[in-house]
C-alpha cells in the first residue's frame, strides 16, 4: 500500500524535471493554474517548506531554551552569554532561511548589515544587542515556527490526499478492492467498530469508485502544486520583509556610504594639499630662497673674491641637492614611482624594506598582475599608514603584510606582534584612508585585541587591468 504513492510521488518529480523552465509569469493564471504539476517551483517549494520545519522545529526548540535559561539566570552574569548565543543561533537561522528562500526562488534577496564586533568587551556588548537587526532575526524565530507548522500541515494533508486518491484505481486493478484490503487486513483493521462498520456499507462499483478517485486526485493535483508555491511565496516574502534589506533601503544605505566617503576622501584631500603646501613652503621653497640669494651673492663677489664666490656656489648646489630630495620625497608621498612603474607588491616590498620593525611581505597575487590605480594607491597608501603607526606605537618586534584574492575583492593585511589596542579614532590617519577604501566600495577594520597582534585588514573591489 505505501510503495504506490511513493511511486506516483517519484513518477510526478521525473516529470517535474523535465516540465516547463520558461518564466510562468508571461502565462496566465489559469494555464499557470493547470500546469503546476509539472514544474519545478512546485517540488522545489514542497522540499523548501519541509527542509523549513525542521530547521524552525530544531532551532525554535534550542532557542527557546538557551533563552529561557539566559532570561533567568541573568542576575548571576552567565545570562549575558546565553542571551548572546541564542541571538547569534537566530543569526545562523537567518543565514539558512534565506538560503532557503533562494533555493525556491532565484531572485535575489540583500541579506541586512550587521553591526560589527569589536574586540573589546565593551564593543562585543553593543554590537550583540544595540544591533536591531539580530532583533529582527530572534524576532523572525518566534513568527516562522507557527508559519511552519501551518505550512507543512497544509501541504502534508494535500498531497497526502492526491496519493491517496491516485493510488485508489492502482489497488482497485490489483487487488478489485480500491482501498486495497486497507479496511479489513491493514492497521485500519485494528480500529474498534471500523471494519464492523465497513462490512455494513453496501458493495460499491469498483469502477465508479475508481473513476470517481482518480477524478478528485487529478483535480487536487494542481490545487496542491499551486498551495505549495503559494505558501512558499508568503513565507518569501516574510523572510524578505524581516531578514533582508528591500531595494529601496540597499540604496538608501548605498547613497549614505557614498555621501560619507566622498566627504571623508574630500577632507583626506584638502589635508594632504594643505600638508603639500606647508612642506614645500618649509622645506623646498626656503633652501630654493637660499640657492637663490647664495647665486647673487656669488656673482657679486666672483670678480672681487673668487674664492667666497666658489664657497656660495658650493653651497648653493648643496641647497639644490637637499631640494631636489624633498622634492622626491614629497612626489613618493603623493605617488611612488616604484608603485606606478612595477606594481603594488614590489612598492610594498619597498616599504618593508625601509620599515624600522623587521617586516615581510607574503602575496599570493600572479606575478605580473596589475590593479587599477586607485586601488593600489589606497592599498598602498593604507600599508604605508599602518607600518608608521606600528613603527611609534605598537612596540612590535615582527611585523608581515599579506596581499591575496578573496573573490572580487583584493585583501591586504598588516599584522603585527605589538601590544594592541589600536583603535580608529575620529583624527588618526587610518580614519582618513578609511574613507579612501570605502570610496572604492572596501572596508577597512582593525582588529587590535590589549596585548595584541593587531591586525589592519582593508578588503578593495579589484579589477585586474593586467601587465602594463
């Protein structure tokens, strides 16, 4: 009795899976309607809604535990913990629901940004429940466990029934009795008064009752496809609603980033030509000054007393060799040659071979792979600001740069072995190259646990541009 409808069940998925693949949206409700059977969205619901009961059964029931236990014993401070476990279990739960929703349909949901964790136990505090969005996702607990179980109900009871009712003239060919001896030898035998009763129902055709079976299963075949994509689009739309950002918020929070980073790149670029300004000012410009008046003092004195004249000349080439060098020097700040002309492994090569802390470079990048400029300038740039402060302040006695890919993204790392505790303040120079990365759609984050290592990570949307 139970292999037929598990070979009708396994008959209907060969043929969902070479059913229809073309949009159902161009087609109208009633065709839609009919060929539900056969398409794909049907099984794939029918799968997600089940894989959904148990995830929400399993993680409704750990939850509501850790929870509880958190909830009472928070006077005594382990509670704080389990608190922050079942909030983070609400997280991974998430994670998996909206993987699920994907599953069923392909269309593309924008997960909603987490507030980070820092490394102190201040910023662990805030970040785990100042961050409403990890509300959202406890919340999104407690709602999609009756939706469940609503759902698998539901679904389970109608295709339960469409088996039940195709298999009917199956087990009337067999065995001439449409119930297959269901009532009279099976488990149903067992029910007091059933079978008793049975026996007083006047014989029926077996053809009719057939007839009549696989005419109700044939029409509850689509009203259980269509229930099943149905019930899984509703519960989408709940995981859109609570779990993702909708397109209008992603962009809302995409034009807020922009706006803040091109600020913080606009503040970075005033300061750096107000650096630019006062360097040359104090620096070149006053010995070019010098050269200057030492050359006029020479060409008045070169017929009366050559050997003076000789003395300012000297001088004057030594002004122009200390000029030409702060020159350079301010040119390598604005854009190293090494960088322009050999790439951004070699430059940061050439950092660490100036560094004061023994430092080495590790890069899996192809040899010969090249970035777009603004990307390695601000790898560069973030670098060269992270060996300075580990130079002043970190106290560190080894200290390794890491170039690689992940994906899209290009990654560079400054680790060191310091005493930590950095922090991106509002004034340091990483805030200011923060806002460079983030202006190319990157990140910048220090991880800088007191006692250390600190590690200074900057992940940048990279296009190869290869050799040039």
């Amino acid at each position: 009795m139970i292999g037929v409808p598990l070979l009708l069940l396994g008959l209907l998925l060969v043929l969902g899976a070479f059913g229809p693949q073309d949009s159902e949206r161009e087609r109208g409700i009633v065709t839609r309607f009919i060929r539900s059977p056969l398409h794909p969205a049907t099984w794939l619901a029918t799968v997600a809604i089940v894989v959904g009961f148990v995830v929400e059964l399993f993680a409704f029931s750990a939850i509501i535990g850790i929870l509880s236990a958190g909830v009472s014993t928070l006077f005594v401070g382990i509670g704080v913990v389990l608190v922050g476990v079942a909030i983070e279990a609400s997280r991974i739960v998430a994670r998996i629901e909206r993987r699920r929703a994907l599953r069923a349909d392909p269309r593309p949901l924008v997960a909603h940004l987490y507030r980070p964790l820092g490394p102190g136990a201040r910023e662990l505090l805030m970040g785990l429940f100042l961050d409403p969005n990890r509300w959202r996702d406890l919340g999104y607990v407690f709602i999609a466990f009756p939706l469940a179980v609503v759902e698998f109900t539901a679904v389970a009871a109608l295709w339960g029934a469409v088996l039940f009712l195709l298999s009917v003239p199956v087990w009337a060919l067999i065995t001439g009795d449409p119930l297959g001896g269901l009532v009279t030898s099976g488990w149903m035998a067992d029910v007091p008064g059933l079978a008793s009763a049975s026996a007083r129902i006047p014989p029926m055709n077996t053809g009719v009752v057939s007839a009549a079976s696989l005419v109700a299963g044939l029409v509850l075949l689509p009203v259980a496809s269509f229930t099943a994509q149905g019930l899984m689009a509703l519960h989408r739309q709940v995981i859109a609603v609570i779990l993702c950002d909708s397109e209008t918020r992603a962009l809302e929070q995409r034009v807020e980033t922009l706006e803040e980073s091109r600020k913080a790149v606009l503040d970075v670029e005033a300061s750096e030509l107000r650096r630019i300004e006062r360097d040359l000012h104090d620096g070149a410009q006053q010995r070019l000054v010098m050269l200057t008046i030492n050359l006029g003092l020479a060409a008045e004195r070169i017929d009366t007393d050559p050997e003076a004249a000789k003395g300012l000349v000297t001088d004057a080439r030594d002004q122009a060799r200390l000029a030409l060098a702060e020159i350079r020097s301010l040119v390598r700040g604005i854009a190293p040659s090494i960088l322009m002309d050999r790439g951004l492994v070699p430059a940061l090569a050439a950092l660490a071979g100036r560094s004061p802390v023994p430092t080495v470079v590790l890069s899996s990048l192809p040899a010969g792979e090249r970035l777009s400029d603004a990307v390695e300038r601000a790898a560069y740039f973030v670098v060269a600001e992270a060996l300075a402060n580990v130079a002043k302040h970190a106290g560190a006695t080894r200290c390794e740069i890491h170039v690689r890919r992940e994906g899209p993204l290009v990654v560079v790392e400054v680790r060191d072995d310091g005493r930590g505790g950095a922090r991106l303040l509002p004034s340091g120079g990483l805030t200011g190259l923060a806002g460079r990365v983030e202006a190319l759609d990157g990140r910048l984050g220090v991880e800088s646990p007191e006692g250390g290592p600190t590690v200074v990570r900057a992940e940048i949307p990279a296009a190869v541009e290869g050799p040039r």
